[in-house]
C-alpha cells in the first residue's frame, strides 16, 4: 500500500452504504437490482487504492463536513429529547432562531438574543 491513499472516513461510510443498500435490495425482487449496491463498494476500493492522495483527501475533507451537519444534527435532537421536561425548545416568529426556554413558568416575556424582538410564550 505504499503510495496508496489508504481508508479514511469516507471510505468507512461507503462499505456501510453498500452493505445497508445491499440488505435493502435484497427485498426487491428485480433482477440484477442488487448490483447497484457493488457500485459504493467499488468507489471505496478503487479511493483505498488511488494514488492521487490531495484529491482523495480533499474529498474526504468535503464528506467531513457534510457528516459533521448531520451528527450535529442528530445530537442536538437527542439532547432536546433528553431535556423535553425541563425546557421548551421554540423559535423566534421573527428570525425563526431557536430559543430554549424553561418549563412550567407561565406565559414568559422573552427577548430573541439575535434579532432583540419581543414575544410572549406560554411555557
Ligand atoms: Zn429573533
């Protein structure tokens, strides 16, 4: 593998895809559907093995970035799940800024901290 670009993240999240797209077509009953689900796998290997190492990495670098949205995403979900009793989660009507607010304080006077503009929510 010297020279090679070797696995990184991305590569990672292909074989994954494949194998998910693989189980999933497994349902499908067209023929030959399933190859579809070699075509991640094949970039993977053929991104392991390249030998222009800038450009995998660049591409790495752009997945990177898309996935760190997504996880970002999916942890603040949960964590507004986890404190669904002790907050209300809402946004302001004006620049739609999410606001996080506590529970069982009555009708609140609240101040968007981006934009300043006053509204009244029931908490
Ligand atoms: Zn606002």
């Amino acid at each position: 593998m010297v020279g090679r670009y070797g696995a990184d993240q991305l590569t990672l999240a292909l074989l994954i895809f494949s194998f998910l797209l693989s189980f999933v077509l497994m349902w499908v009953p067209v023929p030959f559907l399933s190859m579809i689900s070699y075509l991640p796998l094949g970039y993977g290997i053929f991104r392991m093995f390249s030998r222009n190492i800038l450009k995998r990495g660049e591409e790495n670098a752009r997945f990177l970035a898309v996935w760190s949205r997504v996880a970002g995403w999916f942890r603040r979900t949960k964590q507004h799940w986890a404190d669904r009793k002790v907050y209300r989660f809402t946004r302001c009507p004006n620049c739609r800024q999410k606001i996080r607010l506590p529970k069982g304080r009555g009708k609140l006077r609240v101040t968007c901290p981006k934009c300043r503009r006053q509204f009244e929510k029931k908490t």
